[in-house]
C-alpha cells in the first residue's frame, strides 16, 4: 500500500503554531473530520500512531450498509452516502452505488425482507424473486443456487426463495480508500499529517488546547480524538463508563474466481440479525429463532455471514464476532471454517483462501456511537456499533459543522 508523502513529523518540544483542528487517528472516522474540516477552510495537523493506517478501517468488507440502519443511524449514514460519493470524486478512490442483494432461502428470511420494504420507500428496499437475485449476482450465487437444489448435497438448504436489492447501499474498497484519501488531504492546502505520531495527553487552557504527543507538542482550538476502539488507552474511565469493549472478528480473502463477478455486497441471514432497520421488523424473532434451531453455530460465533468483490476480483469473507476487554490474537479455525462453508454454500464453489486476518472494533451495549467533550475543545468520536465505514462522513459532517 502507498502510503502518502508528508512533511516531517514535529520535532518540536515547544508548542507549534496553532492550527484550527488536530485529528488523533487516521482511520476513516479521523479521516472524514478532516475531509469536513478541510471543506470548511479550517487548518487541520493529523496525527496517526502507526506508520500508515493499519486498524479497523482497512479491515472491513468496504459495505457502507446505509439502508439497514434505523433512527439517528439512518439520518448519519444517508448524509454520509452523500459525502462518500462526493470525497471519492475529488480525492479519486473508489466508491460504487452498487447497493446490496440479501439472499433469503426461506420463507422467515423473506418475511424480513416484506416487512422492511414496506416500510421504506418504494423502490428502496426492491423485493426479488430468485431469477432476479440471480440476475442481480450472476455466477456468484447462480450456482449456489443450483447445488442446493441437486441431489448431491442431501439435507441441505433449499436454494434461494427470494432476496431484496438494497439501492442506497456503497460499496468501497477497504484497502485502498483511506490511503488515497490521506494522500489527497495531504495535498490540501492548511493541512499537515504526521504519521508514527502518537498522541498521549491534552491540555486545556483559554486559548486552546495543547496536544501532548510522542514527537512534542500541538496547540489547536479544536481536537478530535479518533482512535477507534483504543479508547482506554487515553480515556480509560471514560471507556469504562461507555462499556467500551474490543470486537474481534475473523475474516478471509479468496482470490477471484473464474467467472464470478458481482458488483453488490452480499448479505444473509445473520445480517438480518444484526443491522437494526432488520432486527426493528417484527418477522426479525421468529428468524432469530429458526436460525437458533437450524444453525446454532452461526449464532454461538456471533456470525453476519456476508460477503462482497474487491475491484481487483478478489473476494473478502466474514465474519463473527468475540468480545473482550483485551482481543486474544489466536485465529480459531473452526470459526473460519464455518464462515467460509456457509459462503461456499451459497456460492455453489470451492474458493481458494489466500489470506486471513483479524479485525477489531470499538464496541458498546451503551449506545451506537461515543461523542464526548473531555475538556471545552477536546472530543472523542468512535463509532461503537461496527458500522463506522458507514457513519464516518455523516458523523464527521455534523460534529465539523458545529464548530
Ligand atoms: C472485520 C471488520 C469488518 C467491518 N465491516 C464493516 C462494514 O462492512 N461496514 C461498516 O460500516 N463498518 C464495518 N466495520 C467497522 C468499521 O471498520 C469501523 O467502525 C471503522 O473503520 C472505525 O474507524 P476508526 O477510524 O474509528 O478506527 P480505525 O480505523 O481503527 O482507526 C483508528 C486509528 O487511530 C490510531 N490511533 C490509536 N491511538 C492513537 C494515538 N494515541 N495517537 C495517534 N493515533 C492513534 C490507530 O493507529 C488507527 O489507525 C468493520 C470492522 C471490522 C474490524
């Protein structure tokens, strides 16, 4: 990954000359304040521990999943489509209004599905029948469709009944995006990014605040703290008092499979389990209970069994979800196997695994999202649903806003 041309990280013990906004962090979230930030013509110094960005933000599948959230989450994520879009265009990574297809293989899954695309605008949430799933996801779940039916797999799942194309959803490419976008804001005039700068403390006084950090020290008026689930790190009652925990989640590449291509994310069952505009539908319970009775497994690993095709072809599988204070770093290969059986399934072929990994976000059962002034001039913002690929613009769009 390229990672973008800076100027030299401040080696400075006395405080530089100010700028409006520093950004702690410079995964999508840190990022898309400093998009925000830079529209509105204020000077911006990011500052990114790690030699490039390497955290949740590159992990993910790239599904900006607008469509399947519900309330406050809903309004955030359609202004954060806009936003998507229009950042993709001026600082050139790639973005598609590819939406998402979500298979359904019985008659609770569908009912979901009814019920959502009822209560949303017509043609938001568009109902398929099985040709027109297949049609939507060509030889990506054609054939998955046909060995569920055959009598070489005995037991197994119907194949399709249906499905529902989700028009507002993005496709993104995680491995990409937020390299290019640093490159371009680095480009911008006012902004400065330091890499392998490590925030570790901040202080108010009447003028501004002073960011302590591991190359000296910044002054700014206003300070964005964006360190996705390494909250406690900084804060650490503040993420107690959040009930911040660490995500963790297994996921795999494949590469390309002859003939597969599909533009849309892929969605599941489990992601109907998962993503409130779903879990809000009243069919969502009689659906959590047929899963529990047919496959308790994916429920035990905390699956949303999905999928989505990178632009070069290549094809990111997940995932499940364990929670802890501190992340074990040991993949479980039972988990993977699981994940990667239910997708083949579905795709009706063998895929070759070129590459696991292990991602990790902020998470919380206090509240979807953590905004909170520490001191007058200092807020941390992590998103702690998983869903901050999503939020990202539409978050960063309104706390910029209020400046
Ligand atoms: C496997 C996986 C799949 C996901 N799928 C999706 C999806 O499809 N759609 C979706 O919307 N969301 C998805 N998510 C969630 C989404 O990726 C995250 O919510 C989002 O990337 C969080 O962005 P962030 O910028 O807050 O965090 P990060 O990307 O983790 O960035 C935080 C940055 O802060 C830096 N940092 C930390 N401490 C300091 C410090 N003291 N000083 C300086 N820098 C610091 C870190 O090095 C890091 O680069 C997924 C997450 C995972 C892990």
């Amino acid at each position: 990954m390229n990672n973008p041309s800076t100027s030299s990280p401040a080696a400075n013990s006395a405080p530089s000359q100010p700028t409006d906004v520093v950004i702690v962090g410079a995964g999508i979230v840190g990022l898309a304040h400093a998009a925000h930030a830079v529209a509105n013509g204020l000077t911006v110094t990011i500052i990114e521990r790690d030699h490039h960005a390497a955290g949740a933000s590159v992990r993910n599948f790239g599904h900006c999943c607008i469509t399947a959230q519900s309330g406050e989450l809903y309004e955030l994520a359609q202004t954060s489509r806009k936003y998507w879009l229009e950042f993709s265009e001026r600082a050139g990574f790639w973005a598609s209004e590819a939406g998402a297809v979500v298979l359904a293989r019985t008659e609770a899954e569908m009912n979901v599905l009814r019920e959502l695309s009822a209560v949303r605008e017509p043609g938001q949430v568009e109902l398929l029948s099985p040709a027109q799933t297949r049609a939507r996801l060509g030889a990506a779940v054609s054939a998955a469709d046909e060995a569920h039916n055959d009598d070489t797999h005995p037991g197994a799942w119907p194949g399709l009944v249906g499905g529902a194309f989700l028009r507002d959803d993005l496709r993104v490419d995680p491995r990409t995006t937020v390299a290019l976008l640093a490159q371009w804001l680095s480009r911008q005039p006012g902004v400065e990014l330091h890499w392998n700068t490590a925030a570790l403390g901040f202080d108010q006084d009447s003028d501004g605040v002073t960011v302590q950090t591991s190359r000296g020290k910044l002054r700014a008026k206003q300070v964005f703290v964006c360190v996705g689930h390494d909250v406690d790190y900084l804060f650490p009652e503040l993420a107690e008092e959040h009930r911040i925990q660490r995500c963790a989640l297994q996921m795999s590449l494949a590469a390309k499979p002859s003939g597969v291509e599909f533009a849309p994310a892929v969605l599941t069952a489990t992601s109907m389990l998962r993503y409130p505009a779903f879990t809000d539908m009243p069919a969502a319970a009689a659906l959590h209970s047929e899963v529990l009775e047919k496959q308790p497994e994916l429920l035990e690993i905390g699956a949303n069994v999905m999928f989505t095709q990178r632009p070069d072809g290549t094809i990111i599988l997940g995932d499940s979800h364990h929670y802890h204070s501190t992340a074990d770093p040991f993949l479980d290969e039972s988990v993977t196997e699981t994940l990667n059986t239910e997708i083949t399934g579905r795709m009706g072929q063998p895929l070759e695994i070129i590459q696991r990994w292990q991602g990790i976000y902020a998470s919380s059962d206090v509240a979807p999202i953590l905004i909170r002034e520490i001191h007058p001039g200092v807020t941390v913002v992590s998103v702690t649903s998983g869903v901050g690929m999503t939020l990202s613009f539409g978050l960063a769009h309104r706390n910029v806003s209020q400046l």
